[in-house]
C-alpha cells in the first residue's frame, strides 16, 4: 500500500509559498508528500495559473458567493473530504475558516505567517500589514512562523520558526521579501516533509518533532 500523502493548499494571491513547495517536490523535498490540489479563494489569484502550469488540479471557492463564514466553511469541508486530503496547507490564504473545518481536519492543517508568533499575530494581522506592524514597533528581529490551524487565528501548535534581522532601512516591501526567501519558502516545505513522513506530533497543545 502507497504510503503518500495528498496534499491540499489553499490559496489567495500571487502564490509564491506554493511555487516553494512546488519546487520542493520536484526536487525530490516533500517526502511522501505529494501536491494533489490547489484550492483558491479567488478567481484571479496568480497562485492557480503556478499550479495549472505544473499540471496540478485546482478548484476555485470565492469566499463572496457564501453568505458567511458557516456556510463557506462547509463547502471547503465538503471540497477537502472530496479531494481525499491527508494534509491541508495555508500558503497565503486569507480567510479564516470555522471549527467545522478545524475540527475535520484537526492537526491536518498548517500555516504559514509571516512574523514570529505570537508577535504580530491574529486576526487582521496578514500579507504586508504584519511587516508594517513590526517596523512601527521598531523590533530587531522577525520571521515566520508555521503552525497547526485551530479555530482560534494563529493560535494553534508552532511547529517550526527562524528568524532575520530587520535592517533600519526596511520597508514593509523588503522585510517581506527577505522573510519570504530567507524563512518561508524553506520552512513550510519542511513542514510538509516533517508532517508527511509523520514526524510530528502534538501533545497538550505543543507540537514536538521526530528527527
Ligand atoms: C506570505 O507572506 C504569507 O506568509 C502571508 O501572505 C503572504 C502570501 O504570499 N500569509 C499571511 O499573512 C496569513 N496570515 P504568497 O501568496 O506569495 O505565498
């Protein structure tokens, strides 16, 4: 019996987290991870056209055809059962679903967030709006953060972090742009990898790994 796990990533934008993770796997880097689906928040998000062009399937659920977030939450539900998904991946996907999903795929789903939770975290802390947040506070270091997704916005068990300098000519643009390259784009395929070789484990809310 085949051992891999399908992977799920969720998306809303230019999708450079899932172009890392993309590239991860063709390198051989996801371990028995294997990307089976792209499911977008939005129409145009750049994330879908990365994912067709390597032959990944995608499906697009636009969280303004829902009346709300129950009703949106269920029908992600429903598409992740229907995708078979062993893991769920937020790369860059900006909406917060309910318990409906969060308790489905308890310990299933992770996220990646772009500063050192819990700084600049929860609910309207996303894209370049953390950065900004953490260069007005004047901190000297920042990073990213990748956890497991509770119902609870950024709160669930951190499973990996690494941190960079912040310079004292830093914008919101190149904080971000550093964060990604140095942090992101390795980490969360890493989390993956970790997570579909089952080297993760949680444990009285903390996630602990196997290496
Ligand atoms: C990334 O920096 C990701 O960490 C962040 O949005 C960006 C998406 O970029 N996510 C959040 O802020 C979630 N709270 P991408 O679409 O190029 O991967």
């Amino acid at each position: 019996m085949s051992n891999t796990k399908n992977v799920v990533v969720l998306v809303s934008g230019g999708g450079t987290n899932l172009q890392a993770l993309i590239d991860a796997q063709k390198r051989g880097e996801l371990g028995n991870g294997k990307i089976t689906c792209v499911i977008a928040s939005k129409a145009d998000a750049y994330a879908l056209t990365r994912a067709k062009d390597n032959g990944i399937k995608t499906r697009v659920l636009v969280r303004k055809d829902y009346d709300d977030i129950a009703s949106y939450s269920r029908a992600m539900k429903d598409a992740l059962i229907e995708e078979k998904a062993d893991l769920v991946v937020y790369a860059g996907f900006m909406t917060i679903l309910d318990e409906t999903v969060c308790n489905a795929f308890e310990n299933k789903m992770i996220n990646v967030h772009p500063a050192l939770i819990p700084s600049f975290c929860g609910k309207g802390y996303y894209g370049l709006h953390v950065h900004e947040e953490a260069l007005k506070k004047g901190v000297k270091v920042s990073g990213a953060t990748v956890h497991f997704v509770t119902a609870e916005c950024d709160a669930g068990p951190i499973i990996l972090q690494k941190a960079v300098d912040v310079l004292e000519d830093d914008t919101p643009e190149s904080l971000q742009l550093r964060i990604m390259e140095q942090v992101e784009w390795k980490i969360l395929p890493q989390a993956v990898k970790l997570f579909c070789d089952d080297r993760i484990t949680v444990s009285n809310g903390k996630a602990y790994i196997k290496y």
